[in-house]
C-alpha cells in the first residue's frame, strides 16, 4: 500500500528533468537560429507585432477609413508604378468620352504587384477604345466588393459593371476583420441579408488585438523559423474576426448576387460577375476543386439571378502555362491581359 507513495516523488523528479531537458534544448534551438541570421541574436522584437505594425504603416498610407465599406485607395496616393487619382479610383489610361464601364473587384482588380497600364481595367480600356474606372480594392471579400459597386454606380453612373472575384473573397464574407482592418459583413435572418458591422469602425492599434499567446511566442524567432517553413503565418501573424461559420459564406454569396440583380435594374447597367483564380489553383489539384465548387457555386447563382457571368478558368488553362501569367500572387501583365480579352469578347 505505501509502494507507490514511495514512487510519487521520483516520478515527479522525473517528469521535472524532462521538462527542463526540453526546455533547454529549446532555447539552445532559439539561440541557434538567432546565430544563424546573426541580426536577432542581440535583438528580440515581437514578430508579430512587428508584422502588423508594418502592415498598419503601409496600409495607413494608401488607404483611408470609410464608414460603409472598411477602407478605401486614399485619393492622390502614389507610389511606384501606383497612381490613385483625384476620384479614390486606380488610374486606367488617359480619359476617354462616354457612359464608363465600372470595374469592382479585390486586389486582383486593383492589380496588386504590377503598374496601372498593366491590371486588368487598364488592358480593358485599350482594347475596347471605353473608359473603364478600376474601382478594385486589394483585401476585399465578396460583400465589399458587392457594396463598392452599389456606391460607385451611384456616383459615375456605369453602363456595365464588371464584378470580379476570386474564390476566397467568397470566404471572407464569413469574416468581420481581415488583416486588422474591420469591415462590413451579413447575416440571414429570414432568409434575408442584414447588414452588420456598420458604421465600420477605425483600424485598430495593431498590438490591442493581440492573443496571450501571440504575445509570448511572437517573441521566438524558433517559432517564427518554424512557422515560416511550414507556411502557417498567415493566421498568426493576420488578425481576422470570424462573425460567420465556415462554409456559411458560400450562401452569403448566392444571395448578394439577388443585390447586383437589384443594382443591374435599377442603374441600368450591364452586369458581369466575373471569376478569377489564386495561382496555387494550378500547383494543388485538391485544392483547385474545391476553388472551382465554391466559384461554380456564385456563377451559376449570378446566371439565375440575369447577370452575365465569366469563367477565366479555361482560357488560363488552355495556354498550357498559366502560373507563367503570375508575377508572385496577382496577374502579370500577360495574365491580366487574357482576363481584359474574355471580358471584351463579352461586351462585343
């Protein structure tokens, strides 16, 4: 009876010289890495407070707050290769006479990683002789980009509407902040969209919504080392909200396209719902299917509810290279010229 009394306190040494085993062989892993790149073996920043500082800087320069919609280009922005006009929209060309077309989208739109002469709407207006105003905005879910273009057409009174997305925006909806920056969202009540989370509130200060645990591992360049191979920053270093239960945004969707029908009758304009693709679609086939359900999915729901819609996934595919028409994550010029073609051949 009194044996394993007797055995309590060697197990317990035990378990303790364990922990202490690990323990120093983890700080040993961290030194060695810090030695390894030697400019963070004197210096110990928060990792991810860092990464949203930074991200808080940059975004705080091209973008300003809006009520409705989270954020929006900050008008008179510049940078390299990157011309925000008078009006908040990306430059597309010199102007041209006549009813516009309007394009909305998210950074794929907007042409992120490429100058204004090569995304999309620019490439749209040379071929077609129109004007098209790039009114894309780089984060967007599908919700976002849905209300940019009931603003917009309120405001430059479009003849088509192009609506652009990708199969995550589709996700995002699910979402009420993306990369720290909070935004609109929906919920079903009876069948109906409700909007929620408006007025938006400012970004908040990029440490307030920071876990325990981001802030006591965000300090090990070992976890970050880690992380960094097995590619799960994303989530650890963005901060987003969920509102919404997976899979639920795939719905939001299908009913915000009842609201481009609404848009499409009241405006008068033409609407395109067109689909574009993540380049990681052409290196996982798994997750390509599940890409091309989800965007099926708003495409045929676009087609019941009258508007046009646009599959780009045949024509990239048909070129038999297309992760060559990306730059990193966004079109390259080739790439944002074939979307720029479908849509053309579209309108004639």
């Amino acid at each position: 009876m009194n044996k394993p009394r007797a055995q309590r306190p060697e197990t317990l040494r035990r378990v303790v010289l364990v922990l202490c085993a690990v323990l120093m062989a983890l700080v040993s892993l961290e030194f060695a890495v810090r030695a390894s790149t030697w400019g963070y073996l004197f210096v110990y920043p928060n990792f991810v407070l860092t990464a949203r500082t930074v991200l808080a800087e940059r975004d705080g320069g091209r973008y300003v707050h809006d009520p409705e919609l989270g954020h929006v280009p900050r008008a008179g922005y510049t940078a390299a290769g990157t011309t925000i006009e008078a009006d908040g929209l990306r430059r597309t060309g010199e102007q041209v006479a006549g009813a516009p077309i309007l394009a909305v989208g998210d950074s794929f739109t907007y042409g992120d990683e490429v100058n204004d002469g090569q995304t999309w709407p620019a490439q749209l207006q040379l071929l077609t002789g129109r004007r098209v105003l790039n009114a894309g905005v780089s984060g967007y879910g599908f919700d976002q980009i849905v209300l940019r273009a009931e603003q917009m057409a309120a405001r430059v009174k479009p003849s088509v509407i192009v609506v652009s997305f990708i199969a995550d925006d589709i996700r995002r909806t699910e979402m009420r902040r993306l990369w720290s920056a909070d935004k609109p969202y929906f919920v079903i009540e009876e069948g109906k969209l409700v909007r929620r989370g408006v007025p938006v509130p400012p970004r908040a200060d990029p440490g307030s919504t920071m876990s325990f645990w981001q802030w006591t591992l965000g300090y090990s360049h070992l976890f970050d080392f880690i992380l960094r191979r097995l590619d799960l920053l994303h989530d650890w270093y963005g901060d987003h909200k969920r509102v919404q239960a997976p899979g639920t945004g795939e719905r939001l969707s299908c009913l915000l396209t009842e609201r481009l029908a609404a848009l499409q009758k009241t405006s008068g304009a033409k609407i395109i719902v067109l689909a574009e693709y993540d380049p990681v679609v052409w290196d996982d086939p798994a997750f390509a299917a599940e890409q091309r359900r989800m965007t099926k999915g708003l495409l045929d729901c676009a087609s019941k509810n009258g508007l046009a819609a646009i599959d780009s996934f045949d024509a990239l595919a048909a070129t038999g290279a297309p992760r060559k028409l990306y730059v990193t994550w966004h079109m390259n010029e080739p790439g944002n010229r074939l979307i720029a073609g479908l849509v053309a051949e579209r309108l004639r």
